[in-house]
C-alpha cells in the first residue's frame, strides 16, 4: 500500500486551532470511510476509533492530537484591526510579516496580514530596530474598511496562518505538522491493520496545545491498559546548534521518547517498543526531550496510571509554518506502530 502524502497535505492546510478541531475531525472521518471500524465523538469533541481485538487482550489508546497553534480575535478595532490571542506556543521573532486566514462565524476566511505596530525598517531607529515585540503588539490588517470588519468579525473568530504544503521528494514541509503528522500516521497504521493483537482505541484529540486537555478527558473514558501518545518532537540538526542539543535528527528514524517534561516512558514498555523496531528492521532513534509535552503524559497520569510511552516525529523549524518532516522517518513511524500493534505479547506488562 503507498503512503497518501496528498492526505498529509490536506490535513496540514485545514485549520483548526484548540476548540475549533471540527473540519480536521471531519478529514479524518472521511479519509477513515470503508474501514470497518466503529467511531464515536466524546464531549470534548476527540474523535475516539475503536478496533475489534481478542476478549482479554491489552487495551491500547494511542493518540494523536489535531489542534495546531493558532489565534482568537479578542478585539476588533475601531480601525479596523485586529487584536489576537495566542492559542499554542509562538515565538513571535517567526510572526513578522505573515498571511493569515480570519475565519468568521459566516461566510467565507479573509486572508490578513499579521505584523507588529512597529515602524518600518526605513525609518525606525536603532533601539525600535533591534526590539522583538510581544505576541501582544501584533495585529492583523485585512485591507478592509473599519464598517466591513466590524460587521464580518467578532471577538472568539478563529485566526490562523496561512502557508501551503509542499512535497520536496524526501521530505515534506508546511503548517500543522504538528501535529498532523501524527494524525496521518495513525490514519495510515489504521488503514494497515490487518490482526490486531490488541484492543485499539485510536484517539484523535483536541486541545493538547493549551494542556493536554483532549486526551486527558478521553484517557479517563477509555480507560486503557497501555497508553502511546504520537507526537513531533524536535530535530534540532540545523547549524548554530551543538550536536548533543540535537534531540533527534531528521531521517534516522521514528524517535523513541525517554523523556520530555510531561512524562518518562515506562521502561519495559519502551524496551519493548525498541524490540519491535529492531525485529521488523525500522529505523529508530532515541529521544530524550528537555522541555515540551505530549498526549502520552495525560495518558500515563490518568485514573491509577497508565503504562505509557511516546512515539515521535522528528521535525525542524517546528511551531513555525515551515516545520519539516522527513518521509523515511513519517514511514518507519507508521510500520513501527503497525507491527508493535500486532505483535502478540508486545503490550503485556512484565507482571501481569
């Protein structure tokens, strides 16, 4: 079966910041169609699919969040500008200068443009130059009068950026990688399944960008023996940075998550994943992430605990919309998860 990296491409332009996930949920439900699979939405809008499995088998949740970063209009000027609130983690030395999608409650997205109340280069002076500002001085400019905006925008609108996908042969490039990689991974495990030897809740959850809220509420109502979040991490293989802050490194496989400072992996369970991974010949790398958070730490910390670990997607420039991602490390993600999933045995505790 070849990989649909025309889906990855369609889920990675459709915008759908935390609490605004609907149309990401509607394209997985669309690209899941002729599986025989049984789906339902959870109050906290996560997508939760479930799998037949063997009575007495592991029940295992893996999930996949499908918020990207992005914006709330929290006021509309007199001027006609816009005034954001952040929904995620942005830099705003990445923000200068950007096309962004204002979505309003009707009627079709406005594209805007988003920048700083800051001089231009021109005539700034020196210290106006060198200043980064505050996410909080930004302020999106949709080239309409100040009647028309009022009238189309209200405060709650989404706002999100704007930045097409593009396929550069061995790897991919664009918006929402993170992480809607991980939803396309799951989708194509899903779509490879043949025997499972677990019992699969594949959770596609929501808000994980503001807390991990989704897969906290979703985990409490599976109630799984084993937990998997699948997330991006970083590759920070680039130059200015020294080799041993790398993380992971673009193209040496699906990272294996050690650590981050949500969760550190139960032993056996990443042992046991790494096993996998060595038998079916995948590459892998191990990941050991100082700061940052996945799925697989609600998972793990939920009712009495949860044995949990992380598989990760090594991403450059990530938080940007330019985040990179290699095919040879989105592949060997999917066939470790497809083959960790059934392989008998591979998700039995030591001790039970």
């Amino acid at each position: 079966m070849d990989f649909d990296y025309a889906l990855l491409q369609s889920l990675s332009e459709t915008p759908g910041i935390p609490g605004r996930e609907e149309l990401v949920r509607e394209r997985v439900r669309g690209a899941l169609e002729g599986l025989t699979l049984s789906s339902r939405v959870d109050a906290m809008g996560n997508l939760i699919v479930e799998t037949p499995g063997a009575e007495g088998a592991p029940k295992v949740m893996v999930a996949a969040h499908m918020d990207e970063i992005g914006f709330v209009v929290s006021h509309v000027g007199d001027d006609g500008f816009l005034r954001l609130q952040s929904l995620g983690g942005f830099d705003p030395r990445n923000l200068f200068a950007r096309q962004v999608l204002v979505h309003p409650r009707e009627g079709t997205p406005r594209v805007g443009i988003l920048n700083p109340a800051v001089k231009p280069v021109h005539v700034a002076g020196p210290d106006e130059k060198n200043k980064v500002p505050e996410l909080s001085d930004f302020a999106v400019d949709l080239g309409l009068d100040a009647d028309t905006v009022k009238a189309e925008v209200r405060v709650g609108d989404m706002v999100t950026l704007k930045q097409p996908f593009q396929d550069l042969g061995d790897v991919v490039t664009g918006k929402a990688l993170d992480n809607r990689a991980g939803v396309w991974v799951l989708i194509e495990t899903l779509r490879r399944l043949e025997a499972p030897a677990v019992r699969l809740r594949a959770v596609f959850s929501v808000q994980e960008e503001v807390g991990l809220r989704g897969a906290t509420s979703g985990a409490f109502g599976v109630a799984p023996d084993v937990g998997i979040g699948l997330d991006t991490t970083l590759a920070v293989d680039t130059p200015g940075t020294p080799d041993h802050q790398a993380v992971t490194r673009l193209g040496e496989g699906v990272g294996l998550k050690v650590m981050d400072s949500s969760m550190v992996s139960h032993g056996w369970l990443l042992d046991r994943m790494a096993d996998v991974a060595t038998k079916h010949d995948v590459p892998h790398q191990y990941e050991v992430l100082p700061r940052g958070g996945t799925d697989g730490g609600a998972i793990q910390r939920s009712r009495e605990g949860v044995a949990t670990t992380t598989l990760s997607l090594p991403t450059r420039y990530i938080h940007t919309v330019a985040e990179m991602e290699s095919k040879r490390d989105l592949e060997a993600a999917v066939h470790l998860l497809t083959a960790f999933l059934q392989d008998e045995g591979a998700a039995v505790a030591p001790n039970a």
